[in-house]
C-alpha cells in the first residue's frame, strides 16, 4: 500500500521541523509497515499538533472481499467515542438552561428502577448503578435487529440496578442510551440530527455521522476479526441500538477536529469544560483521565463488533491523535501508547517479535 508518511512542519514539542521530529514519525511510519506487513491490523491514524494535521496513515482494507484500500477518509464505527458527543450535548443543554446537573431521571423516564435518585450528572458520570445493558447474556441475538427505545427501555427496568446512585462509578452503556434519549426529548429531534447541528456542522466534519447499514460504496469499512489466520467479516450491530452510547461513525481526522476544538473550548464554556476535566477515578462526563507518563492527558476508546478505536488530546502539548481499527490482532492500547511514546520522543518498548526486520529500537 501506498506510505502516506507526511514528514511536515512537526511542533509536537514546541520546535521547528528537525531530523530528531522526523525520525521519530519515520519510527511510526515503520511500526505501521510492519503491522500491514504481518496482516496484524486494518485502520487509519491521525496526528495533530496545535490543530494540524502533522501525519496520516491508513494501512488493510476498507473491506477485505473487493480489496479496497483504506484511506484517510475511510469511515469506521468509533463505538464508545460517541460518548463524549453526548456529554457534549448535554452539557450544551444544561448551558442552554434546558436542563440541570441535578435533574432526577424521573423527570423523564420514572419507570427506571432509582430513577428519583439519579440524577444527569449520574449518568453523566456512570454512577446510576444501571446494569449495562451491552452485558445481557442474549446481546449477541437482539443486537442484529432493529430496536426501539421501548424494546431497551424494558430491559433496562427488567435488570434493575447494581448498586446506589453515586455509591461507586461503573461503566455501563445504559447511562449514554438514556442521556441521548433526554436530548431527543428535550430538542423534539432525534440523536443525529442533535449531533449534526451542534458539532459535525460548527466543525465541518465531512466524515461524521451516525451510522446506519454500512456502505462500502461511500468508503465506510466493514469490520473483521481473526481466524485461523485469516480475516472474517463480523456481524453488524443495527445502529438503532448504541444511540449516544456507540452510534456514531468518523475518521481519526475528524475526531482529532473534534477534540481539539472541545479543549479549546469552541463546543462548551469553560465552566462545562472543567467539569468534563474534572475526573473521579479517571471517569469524568464523556471522558477519561489517562494514566500517561505524569502527562495530563484526556480521551475515550471505542469499541463496536469488530472495530476499535481511541482518540486523546494532550491540553499542554497541544497533541491530538487518533487512531481508528477495522481489524486488530494486537492490543490497541498497548499499540497505540508505544505510538505515542515515539512521537514524544518517550522510552518503549515492543514485543521482539515485532522488532525482528525492523528499526524501531530506540
């Protein structure tokens, strides 16, 4: 595949282009070239610094059966991604005075069990104590049909709570499904019409949507898990069940857009801003707080049959990335730290089965 290495002006760190900066993107540039080469990953990163885009890579296929190459403006499913969207537009809601923090849940929805304790920021912030619905053992049968939000309204009455509002943070879908419900409610809209009015237009992100059947046609991957040594084609989730838990398809370019301008603070006030930033436990409204070499650093994963992905934003570096996956035989995590590790110019380390026939030592 074409190398769509981009050695341009680099201020990762604050100076000009220098061989140190392009030595640095030549590493990751190899470290993808031997991803592709071993048939470890499909998927498409991006990097900003101060804004701009600085490197673009896109490595497999968009879809495997007709060999379409990947590109940079390849469309992947960001699967939990699509939560910072939603915080985004509630805060905006709450902003706009059309809804408060401290709003209880049975304002909208009182047949959810503890719906007169939790609040949005509850939600907001995974302390409802609502089971995960993504966690229902027969997920994997439901998921591949059409759902209405009464069919998940019921399962999430139906499974009940864990535990006590605000008695702990823990993950769970259900908090997002229900915060992009709220908004539809309150806006007399539906999810994606929220979102395109509110972010994908201001930004003009040409490559952002919610997703809906793919369609290889407008450059939207499919996505593939490893068998036997061979890529197969996953299933796909009917988009009528993630909402703003997991709806939303994009490209690293246009997520990076995105972050960047969210901690600038073009999408939401200052005051939103911190308490976006203002973490417990690593978990704040529609973004974690990253464990990152004493660096301040925020972000969210993905992750959606069988596509994975990840966007952070550096606020004192100013370094954007993101990295979205339509295949992956390699921890996405572990990858995508290393990658940013060598852009920094950081210590790291890979497995020697990935340093044979390459440069990457450090």
């Amino acid at each position: 595949m074409k190398n769509a290495f981009i050695p341009v002006l680099l201020l990762m760190l604050g100076g000009l282009v220098n061989a140190q900066n392009v030595q640095r993107l030549e590493k990751v540039d190899s470290l993808f070239n031997i991803l592709e080469y071993n048939e470890m990953a499909m998927g498409s990163i991006s990097i900003f610094s101060k804004g701009k885009e600085v490197y673009q890579r896109s490595i497999g296929y968009s879809e495997l059966e007709n060999a379409s190459e990947a590109d940079a403006a390849t469309i992947y499913r960001i699967g939990s991604i699509t939560k910072t969207f939603t915080a985004v537009v509630i805060m905006q809601l709450i902003e706009e005075d059309k809804l408060k923090p401290d709003t209880f849940l049975q304002q909208f929805f009182p047949q959810i069990p503890n719906s007169d304790k939790i609040t949005i920021n509850h939600l907001l912030r995974h302390q409802s104590g609502l089971f995960n619905v993504t966690d229902d053992e027969d997920f994997r049968s439901w998921m591949l049909k059409p759902q209405s939000r009464e069919d998940m309204l019921k399962r999430f009455v139906k499974y009940g709570i864990l535990f006590e509002p605000a008695e702990k943070a823990q993950y769970s879908n259900t908090n997002y499904l229900l915060l992009s419900y709220i908004a539809e409610d309150i806006e007399d809209k539906t999810f994606a019409e929220i979102v395109e009015e509110r972010m994908i237009k201001k930004l003009d992100l040409e490559n952002t949507f919610y997703g809906g059947k793919i369609d290889p046609e407008n450059n939207e991957a499919r996505s593939y898990v490893k068998s036997e040594s061979a890529w197969q084609v996953t299933p796909e989730t009917d988009m009528s069940v993630p909402m703003g838990a997991g709806g939303l398809v994009s490209t690293p370019e246009d997520l990076n857009i995105f972050f960047y301008h969210l901690f600038e603070g073009d999408l939401v006030s200052e005051t939103s801003l911190e308490a976006m930033k203002n973490t417990e436990n690593g978990i704040g409204p529609g973004i974690m707080k990253l464990p990152f070499n004493n660096m301040e650093v925020y972000g969210h994963g993905g992750g959606i049959d069988g596509f994975s992905s990840i966007a952070v934003h550096f606020p004192g570096q100013k370094l954007t990335a993101a990295y979205t996956a339509n295949a992956s035989d390699y921890p996405m995590q572990n990858l995508f730290q290393v990658i940013i590790k060598m852009i920094l110019g950081l210590d790291y380390e890979l497995p020697e089965s990935l340093l044979a026939d390459s440069k990457l030592q450090n």
